[in-house]
C-alpha cells in the first residue's frame, strides 16, 4: 500500500580528521558565502550608541537597569559606555574598519579627555 519507492546510491569518503562528505556533489550544500569579520571593538563601539539611545529615551533609567536588560555587570556596561568618550575621528575609524584597535588598547585613549591627545596616544 505504499506509494513508489525511489533508491540512490551516495558514497561517502573520509575528509580530514574523520568527517565524511558526499562524493556526489550535485547533493553537497553550497559553501557559505564569505561574511566580513567585524572587529570586536567595533561591535562593541556600536553597542554602545545603542546603549547610549536606550538611556536617551528613557527605555532604561541607569546603567545598573541597562546592566540588567543586556545580561552583563555593570561595570561591563561602563567600560561598553566609556567608548563613546573616544574623539568622533577615531570612532569613524573604528566603524568603518579603517583601523584595528583592541579594546585593551582603546583604554589609555579613553582615559585622555583631550581628543588631540588621545590620537597620540594610539
């Protein structure tokens, strides 16, 4: 009583470090396109525009509720913020990948209020 039966035979090969793939390419799914990295600094420096628009209208009182919200501490969410104390010049860089920072890197040039100084110091 069951409806017709189709049968193909695929063969399996070994690829590296013991996975199998099809040999019979026309059943492989394609590559993944190439998806550009975002540098983590530059995510993060987007964050924190994001969390600065929060605070602005009013969907979060303070860091300790923005804390809460994106499930980080808030001194996570003050180093996020302190980010935005980079000159304009430097965060346009970061956003657009023009220059690779670490955010490790990023913190003595934060801590400088002057922005002329902070480009020094990078």
């Amino acid at each position: 009583m069951s409806g017709p039966t189709i049968r193909r035979q695929v063969t399996f090969h070994r690829a590296a470090r013991g996975r199998k793939s099809l040999k019979d390419k026309r059943f492989a799914t394609p590559p993944p396109a190439e998806v550009p990295r975002i540098p983590r600094v530059a995510q993060l420096l987007a964050l924190a525009h994001r969390f600065d628009q929060v605070l602005r209208d009013g969907e979060a009182a303070s860091y300790a509720e923005l804390a809460r919200l994106a499930g980080v501490s808030r001194a996570r969410v003050t180093q996020i913020m302190r980010l935005l104390d980079l000159s304009p010049a430097i965060q346009e860089e970061i956003l657009v990948g023009e220059a690779i920072f670490t955010e490790r890197g990023l913190r003595a040039a934060v801590a400088e209020p002057d922005w002329e100084k902070q480009r020094l110091l990078l």
